[in-house]
C-alpha cells in the first residue's frame, strides 16, 4: 500500500510542480489575496476527483475517443488564447497590489468559476491527471492507495503555493513585478494554446 501512495505522490508531484495555467491562477489569487485558499482547495479536489477517474477507468475511455481529445484539444486551445489576451493587457496597464485594492473585489462564485474554467478548460490537466498518472495508477497494486498520494501532492503544492505568495505579497506589490508575471502568463498561456494547435 505505501509503494502505492509514494508512487502517485512523486508521479504527481512532477507533474504538477511545471509552470501550468493552474499554478499561474493560483500564484495570482494569491498575490492579490483574492480568496487564494478556496482556489487552492478547488484545484486539489479536481486534481484528486480526475485522478481517481483516470485510475479507475476514464484514462481508457478517451484515449480510445478521438472525437473527445479534438474537443478538448480545440476548446482548451481558445480558452488559453483568450486568458492569455486578458494576461496581456493587464501587463500593458499600470497596476499592483495595491492599486488593486481600490478595483472591486470579485466574489468568490466568480473566482471560483473562474478557477474551474482555468482547471477544466485546460486539456494538458486531462493528459495529465486522467491519461498520464490516471494511466500509471489503474498498474498500482493498491490504485486506491495511488490516488490518495497523488492527491497528497497535489495538497501540499497548491496550499504552500498559496499561503507562500500571500505572505510574499508585501514584497511582490510593485508596478514592474506585476506585469512581468502578468506578461509571463501571457506568453505560456500562447505557448501552450499554440502546442496544442500545432499538434492537432
């Protein structure tokens, strides 16, 4: 049982530790302060809930269903085109933290929508949480086991990423800090949308 849960927590650790769209949502949630935990919490129940699909079945059903992977491959790629359009023009703009503080704060619905189109939307989070280590677990001795590891890591990364940021945030307040990540985003969310693009 414990070669299980270390397996799926290294597997997944790897994976989910790369710079993606989820952790680029989350370090910005949290910079902002803008409910950053329930974010975090958000995105290690979905990491948690489509790696327990991919190891008990899913992982075959769309690897066998090429009308899904198009789908996921063309909705995900627009998805990104457009945050990392919205990323762009934030970077163009003069902004930080605390200018931030005199815009409208939005809800938590909507943050948390918005967490879930950046998590769901994202076809690399299928292909990597349901194929790849959903994949690898359904081989474990004990895939229950595997699940809990990976989802272990997924825990253990979000919430240090998020309480790690906020607690920086004093320090990452400035005009030129902000856009630069801003910019940042922009640019893997391109790189990504125009991958997935390229490999259809």
């Amino acid at each position: 049982m414990w070669q299980s849960y270390v397996n799926g927590l290294l597997v997944a650790a790897g994976l989910i530790m790369a710079i993606g769209t989820q952790n680029a949502f989350v370090l910005a949630q949290s910079l902002r302060r803008e409910h950053h935990l329930p974010v975090a919490a958000l995105c290690v129940t979905c990491d948690a809930l489509l790696v327990a699909a991919g190891v008990f079945g899913l992982a075959t059903i769309l690897a066998q269903n090429p009308l899904l992977l198009a789908i996921a491959r063309w909705g995900g790629a627009a998805f990104l085109l457009w945050y990392g359009s919205l990323a762009l023009r934030r970077a163009c703009s003069r902004q930080s933290l605390q200018q931030g503080e005199n815009q409208t704060v939005r809800s938590l619905r909507a943050v948390l929508l918005s967490a879930l189109a950046v998590t769901l939307l994202n076809p690399h989070v299928y292909l990597d949480t349901v194929l790849l280590i959903g994949s690898l677990g359904a081989q474990q001795t004990v895939p229950s086991a595997y699940v809990v590891g990976a989802a272990s890591a997924s825990l253990l990364w979000f919430f240090t990423l998020a309480l790690g940021a906020a607690w920086l945030a004093p320090w990452l307040a400035r005009p030129s800090t902000w856009r630069t990540l801003d910019l940042l985003v922009a640019v893997m969310m391109f790189a990504v949308a125009f991958q997935l693009i390229s490999a259809a």
